[in-house]
C-alpha cells in the first residue's frame, strides 16, 4: 500500500501514520521527523531547513522533492510506505505522481484527518515528544506515565520549538494556503478518505483501517 496521510498539524497525523505503518508492515515517511534529525546532526540540509521550520513556514519543493526521492528508492519502501507530512504543496504533489510514475506506481489512497483550528492550538501547545524514539504524548489525554519522561527511552521529553502558540497559527495558515488544494486534488482522482479527528486515538484508528482495507492496492 501507498499512503499519504493529509491533514493540519495537531490532527493526530503521525500518532495514526505510526499505526497504520505497524499494522501494514510498511514503513512511515515522516518529512517533519528527517528534517528534525538532520536539524539536530546540523547537516547541510538541516541547516538549510531550520529557519523555516522554527518559523513555521515550509521547506522550499527543490529540497523536499530529493529529500523524499531519496527516501522513497530505499529498499524497506518497495512494497508500499506511508507519507506523512508529505506532499504539502500542489507543486510537491503532481511531482510525487511523476516520481512513482516512473517506477510504474501510484498512491492507493489519501487519508485526511480533520480537525478544527482552536483545537489544533490546544492539541499541540499541550504535545511533547520523545526526542529518542519519536514517541508523541498529550498532557491532556496521552500523558506519559512518569510526567515529563518517555513511557519507552525514559528518556526526558521535550516540547518542539515550533510548537510555540504564535507558530503554531502561521502553521495553520500555511496548511490552508498551500496544502488545503490538495484535499481537491486527490478528491478529483477519487482516493481522499475524510476521517474527522475526534473520538479518540483507537476510534480513529479503526475509522482510518476500515478507510484503508476498502482502498485498492495498484
Ligand atoms: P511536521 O512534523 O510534519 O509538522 O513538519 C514540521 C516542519 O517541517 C513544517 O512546519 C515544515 O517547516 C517542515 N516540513 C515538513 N514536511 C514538509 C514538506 N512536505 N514541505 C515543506 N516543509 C515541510
């Protein structure tokens, strides 16, 4: 299966990405989580991308297109991947169609999560992360066990720096501007499944599995 996982940030994206990608065998794409590795290794790349990510704007195309065209020619994701924060813009789109185009494949389904502004604000200014195993909490309804530790690593956990309320709105606006036109994109080739946000992590869960086992494999 391939899979692009849509939706605005706080919307359980990659909670549910990291679900799919266990119960399907195929590996989870997260743009957001190689730029913020490449971020914290102060590479090339990282360097180029951290600007705009403390600001909450978008890396430019040139560097997510190789970056994903990179990721996508490794082995583990031959038979099937989902991506996850990625494509963000129309232009980031139509060339992932090219990319796979070219190794006779396509993406099966487009699963949109949705949720509301005011929530995606309380979602995310309330988020920590595991910076060792990527592992995502919510004060409110995921908190950790032992607080401000990771239930896997025991590592400490840690706030993104672009989880800040003010970055958080101009991320909100980005996904309206840029990447809401996708949601007409993939609706016009017939593979966008709508699944709202709410209801809990298990209940969108299986809303997604029931979505995902009706999309056809090509
Ligand atoms: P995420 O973890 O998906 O919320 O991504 C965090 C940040 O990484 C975004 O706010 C962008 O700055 C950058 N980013 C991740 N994926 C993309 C993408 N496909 N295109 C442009 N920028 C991206």
């Amino acid at each position: 299966m391939r899979l692009v996982f849509l939706g605005p940030p706080g919307a359980g994206k990659g909670t549910q990405a990291a679900m799919v990608s266990e119960r399907l065998g195929v590996p989870q794409v997260s743009t957001g989580d190689i730029l913020r590795e490449a971020v914290r290794r102060k590479t090339e790349l990282g360097n180029k991308a951290k600007t705009y990510m403390d600001a909450g704007d978008l890396v430019p195309d040139d560097i997510m297109l190789s970056l994903v065209e990179e990721r996508l020619a490794e082995a583990d994701c031959r038979k099937g991947f989902i991506l996850d924060g990625f494509p963000r813009t129309l232009p980031q789109a139509t060339a992932l169609d090219e990319v796979l185009a070219r190794a006779k494949q396509r993406i099966d389904g487009v699963v949109l999560i949705d949720v509301d502004d005011n929530e995606v604000v309380a979602r995310l200014s309330r988020r920590r992360v595991c910076p060792k195993c990527k592992g995502l909490y919510n004060l409110d309804s995921e908190p950790p066990k032992v607080e401000g530790t990771c239930d896997k690593c025991g590592v400490p956990l840690i706030t993104r720096s672009d989880d800040s309320e003010g970055t958080i709105r101009n991320r909100l606006k980005v996904y309206r501007n840029e990447t809401l036109p996708l949601v007409e994109y993939y609706q016009a080739k017939g593979i966008l499944a709508r699944v709202p946000s709410e209801g809990g992590i298990s209940k969108v869960f299986s809303v997604i599995m029931d979505k995902v086992s009706g999309m056809r494999q090509g």
